[in-house]
C-alpha cells in the first residue's frame, strides 16, 4: 500500500508541475498515468462493497474523457459525456451511504453556486452549451450527496469524500472559466491540482472503512 502511495503522489505531483511551468509532453504523460496508479490504489483497498466498484468505474471513464481531450476540438463533446459518467458514478456511490434525511440549505446553496457559475458562462459557451451545463448541474449534484453524507455522518470516510467533491467541482469551475471567459496566471495548475487532489480524496474514502 505504501508504495502504491507514494508513487499516486509522485506522479500527481509531476503532473500538476508540468501543467504550471512543464513541456505539455509531461503533462500528457503524467495525467494518465497518475489516474491508473489511483485505480491501482483504489484496487488494493482492504474492504470492497458493490458500490465501490463505481469509483473505479469513475476513474476510468475519467480517463477516457482525458484521452478524448488529447483529441482534436470536435472530441469535446465526448470528453464531457465521459466526465459526466464519471460524476454519475461517483453519485451513485456516494449516494448509497446516505440516510434517508434531508438537510434543505444544502441543495439550495449547490443550486445558488449553479446559477451564478452557469451565468458566468452562458453567453460565451456557443454549440457546448447544454453539455457543460448538464456535466456542471452532474458535479453539483456529486457534492449534494458529499455533503449530505458528511452532514448527518461526519466521518473520515464521508469528510474525504466532500472534500474530494468540491475540489472536483472547484476544477470545473476555474476549467470553464478560463477557458471561455479569462485566462489567468497558473490557472492550468490549478485545475490539475484541484482534479489531482480530488480524486485522491475520493479514492482515499475506500481505504477508511
């Protein structure tokens, strides 16, 4: 396990540093290969439910969004389909350790953090519109289950995975708005460490049964 771990974080390290200041190769290498040492990782958990199964389904479907990236422009459309299955994954899992209670401010606040993201962006997201609305409301409902779970039971394993869940959807949101509104100074490095560290998060849950 050790080993597994520090190799997840070596590699996540090299690829956040090439998306700052790295040749794109490194970047292009160390992204994938950082999500297949999580799979690994996530694979040598001590204890698997059924459900867990669907963070490493997550994984890979994030991974193939990412090859999909590599693609020319017209592949956007598939990469995004492809993150959104991964979000849904992640949902499902997330959803299956909840109770049956309802806290209502946390919805709402996810729905008022959509409004104002979707509003940033709409007029400038063109033929991509309902696509990356669709993967932002995805991502939004993620960190509803997150939260939900960590609220009514406040556990390492429920405070990893909301953790895990708002860096996700904090690297959606500074993605799509650097890409479609502003650049801005280390923007690529902070996508590639909020979804680094996101994921790792998320994959860090199974190891705290």
């Amino acid at each position: 396990m050790l080993w597994s771990f520090l190799a997840v974080l070596f590699s996540g390290w090299l690829y956040v540093d090439a998306s700052y200041r790295g040749p794109q190769w490194q970047r292009w290498l160390f992204k994938p290969v950082t999500l297949l040492l999580l799979v690994a990782w996530a694979w040598q958990a001590p204890t698997f439910n059924t459900t867990d199964y669907l963070i490493l389904a997550g994984l890979v479907a994030t991974l193939v969004g990412d090859a999909l990236m590599l693609l020319p422009r017209q592949q956007m459309l598939y990469a995004l389909g492809a993150f959104f299955l991964s979000h849904l994954l992640y949902t499902i899992s997330f959803a299956a350790h909840m109770t049956m209670s309802f806290f209502w401010p946390i919805p709402l606040t996810f729905l008022i953090i959509g409004v104002i993201v979707i509003g940033i962006l709409w007029s400038k997201l063109e033929d991509l519109r309902w696509p990356i609305c669709t993967l932002i409301g995805m991502t939004l409902v993620m960190n509803w289950m997150a939260a939900e779970n960590y609220f009514f039971r406040p556990t390492d394993f429920s405070f990893s995975l909301l953790v895990g869940a708002a860096l996700l959807l904090l690297a959606n949101i500074v993605w799509f708005i650097s890409h479609y509104r502003r650049r801005f100074s280390a923007d690529s490095a902070i996508v590639a460490a909020c979804y680094f560290a996101g994921h790792f998060m998320i994959v860090r849950s199974l190891w705290l049964y």
